[in-house]
C-alpha cells in the first residue's frame, strides 16, 4: 500500500526524499512497536531495517525491546538457576 502525505515544500526542501522517506518509515515503525501494534521484527521490516538496527533506533529513543518488569526478570533468573 502507498499512502500520499502532503507536506509544505519550506517542511521538506533540507532533506532529500530518500531520506525523508526513511525517517517517516522509521518513526512510524518506532511508534507502531512502542504502542505493541506490531512486533519488534514487524517494526523493523516496514522501517526497512535489520533488527539490530531497528534496535539501535529503539534504544536512541529510549523505546524498551524488551517488555519485562525487574521482578519478571529475576524470577526468570531464579528459575534457571534452579535448574
């Protein structure tokens, strides 16, 4: 799908289109993954990203990759080290 945004020329005349098409393909992404509507490997395809990448963009944004409590995690640790 191709969605046609309009956006006045003075907005656009310092970026290149490539790259502007990049930084609102990645803030999309980036807003789409924070509010949990797509998944992390979701969110990276679309702002046409490998993951590692995406995840450098996540954590300048100080956007979590990772979705568990301090007290999730530790008891996770627990487990394995009663295992």
């Amino acid at each position: 799908m191709q969605i046609a945004i309009d956006l006045p020329d003075d907005f656009v005349a310092f970026q290149a289109e490539p790259a502007l098409r990049q930084e609102i393909s990645t803030s999309y992404a980036l807003w789409l993954f924070q509010h949990g509507r797509v998944t992390l490997a979701k969110a990276a395809q679309l702002a046409c990203l490998d993951l590692y990448d995406f995840m450098v963009v996540c954590k300048a944004n100080r956007v979590p990759v990772i979705d568990i409590s301090r007290s999730g995690l530790l008891d996770e640790l627990g487990s394995l080290s009663a295992a």
